[in-house]
C-alpha cells in the first residue's frame, strides 16, 4: 500500500490526486489501498467504497449493496459481488492493508436482519433488511441464489412474504 498526502485528521493517508477527486464524498476514510492489476486507488469511507484511477471515479458504490467478498491469501485477491448482479469486483490488495477487514465490517454493518428462503429442489434465496449507512434508511433486499429467475412459479410469493416478515420484525411497513 502506497501512504500519500492526508485526508483530514484522522484518517488513513490518501493520494493527493483521490483526496481532490473524491472531494466531500470522502469525509470520514478508513482504509486505503491500491489494486495491483488496474493501478486504481481503493478507499472505504464510513457510507461507501470508491476506485479512483487516473483522476477518474471508477467505482462508487454504497456499502448496502456489497453481496458477498471474499478473499485470498495467496494471490491478494478480494473479490466482491454485488447485490445487483453487477459485475464483480477483484482487486489484488497489496499487503500489509486493512482494506479486506474494514469491507467486512462495513458490509456486516449494514446487516440488520436477514433470512434464508428455501424454494425446493435445492434452490434457495436470502431476505434481506439492510441500512443504508449514508442516510441510515432501511431497505428490502431479495438476492436469488444461482439458477432461480424471479419469473419461476412461486419465487416472488414466497421471498415477498419472507421479506414481508423481516420488514415487519424491524418495524418496517
């Protein structure tokens, strides 16, 4: 991980150039690392995750809609799926970095409540109540699993009354 110029007291250091970029959108920095494979300059903040390559934002995305990351040891790769199927993210992180542990903690922040949905012949689906950490609103989230389509018979019923369920565990209409 390469330290430049500071972002306000208390963060980690950040390259002047993200530090101009990101501008506001990066109050409150905690983790800063660079991918290896495209030269992009990753920052976590409190609210969102960003890439910022060649003074251009490449990746700005809320912490709520982080799926899954994963990481590994031997070729530094974390990689991260998104809840809205975009395409996912692998980044080769430089160690020492707490970039992959401060993810976890910001994707396990935004977890309020969620629930697995089984929908027959090994097909399942997660329910999920998620904070948005920007503005601390609560959402619904549904997030089929590999080969369940939203259109099969009985998906939509039965992940809408579990969502349903959680929505009004937490006081949600």
């Amino acid at each position: 991980m390469r330290l430049f110029g500071r972002l306000g007291r208390r963060g980690p250091d950040v390259p002047d150039e993200v530090s101009s970029v990101l501008g506001d959108r990066a109050r409150v920095v905690l983790s800063v690392a660079r991918d290896e494979r495209s030269g992009a300059d990753l920052v976590a903040t409190t609210t969102h995750v960003y890439a910022v390559r060649s003074g251009d934002v490449v990746l700005e995305r809320p912490w709520h809609m982080v799926d899954t990351g994963s990481w590994d040891d031997q070729t530094r790769q974390l990689t991260v799926q998104w809840v809205d199927k975009a395409p996912a993210s692998v980044w080769e992180v430089e160690l020492p970095s707490t970039f992959p542990q401060v993810l976890r903690e910001r994707v396990q922040a935004t977890v309020v409540l969620s629930d697995e949905v089984d929908l027959g012949s090994k097909r399942r689906a997660r329910v999920v109540v998620r904070k948005d950490l920007a503005t601390q609103a609560l959402l619904g989230q549904t997030i089929l699993g590999r080969g369940v389509r939203s259109t099969d018979p009985g998906v939509r019923d039965e992940t809408r009354a579990a969502l349903d369920r959680l929505r009004e565990q937490v006081g949600l209409d």
